[in-house]
C-alpha cells in the first residue's frame, strides 16, 4: 500500500494496481454516528480512481503523481493515464524522486544507482490540472521545456481540454488531429496545405461531413486541362459554406474538382 501526501492511496496486487481517493470527511462521519462496520470498515471513505493491469513492484507519489516500476518499465501515472519513462532491467527498486535535481532514483540490491529525468515542471502542471486550478496551470506553463510539450497537449486532450491541448502542441500532426476533432477547419486547413497526406485526410473528412450535413452525395473527379470554373455557394449554412470552400481550395491544389451527382457545387 502507497499513501501520498494527500488523500490518494495505490494497493498494489500481483497483477492490478488500485488507485483510491480517501474521503476523510466521510470516515469521520461513520465514527461520529457510531456506524462503522468492524468488517467492512467505512465504504464511502473511498473512491477508484482507476486500476491498472500492472504488477506494481515499487511506487512512490510527487503530489497527485505515483511514479511506480514493474518488472521492466519505469512509469509514472496522472489521474487515469499513464506513461512510461523508461524501460529498466529486472531488479531495480524505485528509491524515489528528487525534485531539485529533476530526477528519479532507483538502486537494485547490489545498491547500484540509476536515474532518469523527470520535469517537475511537467509533474506540477498535471498535478494542479487534476486539481482543477487552470489559473495556476497557466502560471506553470511558461516553465515546461519546448520539448515536453506534445506530451502536455496529450495529457491535455486526455483530460477533455482539447482546446487547450491545441494550443498548447508544438507538434503538427497532433495539432492537426486535434483541430479536425474540435471542427477547427481554418487551422487543419493551413497545417494541412504543405503536407499532402493531411490534405487527402482533410478532405475526406470534410466530404464526409457535407454529406452528413446536406444529404448530398460528393466525389471527386479528375479534370483535364481546363479553365477553373467560378465557385458558387449553393449550400445553405455557414459551416457547410465555409467547408465547401475549403474542399474547392484543395480540389484546386490537387487537380480535382468537386461535384455532386445530381447537382454542381461548381460552376
């Protein structure tokens, strides 16, 4: 068993791990009332978080953080999501994190020492976005090395702040995805004008949701060497008008023109 400083605890099993959130408030009600049970204990005083099907040799918590070892791995888990730091051989033991130095430490039993960079920066910023203080999270940001940032945004986005999770990404093929989940056209159009696999992705996405929109069936065919026609917005609605644009925009860059089998979207 692994208490943090706060109110969570991990139960380690020979092949789960358990991550509660004690509810200090709760227990101490039952014991006022008099209704503990001498057997069962207080079953409101806890709450999963979350398990995991790990063998969990040895763990220790940075706040709302449990950086932990299995047989082979070197992970460190935040609210639900987990993430390996580094694979290690058999044997080793965590002995625990250094925050001035930015570093886990582990020994095996010959007590040779080893240890791996870990950003605290990184750690503090998803332990007060747990908490739910984005204020504070806003304040750390500017602290966490360029480099660490795609693994922010996919904390981000595992947390439902995918917004911000785009904001935040140095990386363009995650900023793209992101962009076509939160329907953010303009962005996944520029990121997709220099890269021709994201151009196709972005356009078959965006076919799919005309089609989805209006009713309309639409394919693409290729066109010859002939002048490009003048494009008439057909289709009411401002996200359908303005993601026709954006599918004659790529039309254009791909030598393709965009139709529709009973009706022209292009003149």
């Amino acid at each position: 068993m692994y208490w943090s400083d706060g109110d969570l605890v991990g139960i380690a099993t020979d092949d789960q791990f358990y991550v509660l959130r004690f509810n200090r408030a709760a227990y101490q009600e039952a014991v006022a009332a008099g209704t503990v049970d001498p057997n069962e204990g207080v079953e409101d005083a806890f709450e999963v978080i979350t398990d995991l099907n790990e063998n969990v040799r040895t763990a220790k918590w940075v706040g709302d953080v449990c950086i932990y070892t299995t047989a082979n791995r070197l992970q460190y888990l935040v609210g639900e999501q987990t993430y390996t730091i580094t694979h290690i051989d058999p044997g080793f033991f965590l002995l625990g994190y250094i925050a001035r130095d930015g570093r886990v430490y582990l020994a095996d039993k010959e007590v040779n020492v080893i240890s791996y960079a870990l950003s605290l920066s990184v750690v503090e910023y998803q332990t007060v976005v747990l908490r739910g203080d984005m204020e504070a999270a806003e304040e750390l940001l500017a602290q966490i090395p360029e480099d660490q940032l795609p693994k922010i945004a996919r904390f981000l986005e595992g947390q439902g702040y995918k917004d911000k999770a785009l904001e935040v990404s140095t990386d363009p093929e995650q900023r793209f995805e992101l962009a076509l989940q939160l329907n953010k056209l303009d962005v996944a159009y520029q990121l997709a004008e220099s890269n021709h696999s994201r151009k196709l992705h972005l356009t078959d996405r965006i076919k799919h949701r005309v089609e989805m929109e209006t009713g309309w069936r639409c394919s693409f065919s290729r066109v010859e060497s002939r002048p490009r026609g003048r494009i008439v917005q057909k289709i009411q609605g401002s996200w359908v008008s303005s993601v026709t644009v954006y599918l004659h925009r790529l039309a254009r860059r791909s030598g393709t023109t965009l139709q529709n089998g009973e009706r022209s979207m292009s003149e």
